[in-house]
C-alpha cells in the first residue's frame, strides 16, 4: 500500500458535546483517529443526496456536528 501524502492541516475547533459525539461514533466503527473518523464523516456528508449547495452567505457557527436542539437537550445523533 502506498503512503498517503496529507500536506494541508484543517484545524476545527468543536463543542465539547460535539467532541463526545464525534469520538462515540468513531469508536463505534474501530476508527484508527479522530482524523481518520472526520474525514470519512466528511467524505458521507459530501456523498450524501439532497444537500443543499452553500450561499456563500452561511458563517462558521451555521455548521455544527450537532442541531441545536440536540445539543441543549444532550441527545445523540
């Protein structure tokens, strides 16, 4: 297998609920990292249908891991 060459850092900073949810869903599935695990969350979220294309108008707390409802009321997705 050929060594992957990851030269770009993405650096995202999360909610410590939205944290909890990420690491419950990657040791879920045996993934090797939490990079490992938001990149294929990323990867499912981009294949997924019916998204809708960004307006360029959205800011960085429109996108979070969790609804708000789900994270005041502490439930999982």
């Amino acid at each position: 297998m050929s060594e992957l060459n990851r030269g770009e850092r993405l650096q995202i900073m999360l909610t410590e609920e939205e944290l909890i949810v990420v690491d419950d869903w990657r040791f879920a599935r045996r993934m090797p990292s939490r990079a490992a695990a938001v990149r294929e969350l990323l990867k499912r979220g981009l294949a997924a249908e019916g998204y809708d294309p960004i307006d360029g108008r959205s800011r960085s707390r429109d996108f979070g891991v969790l609804d708000d409802a789900d994270s005041q009321t502490g439930a999982e997705g």
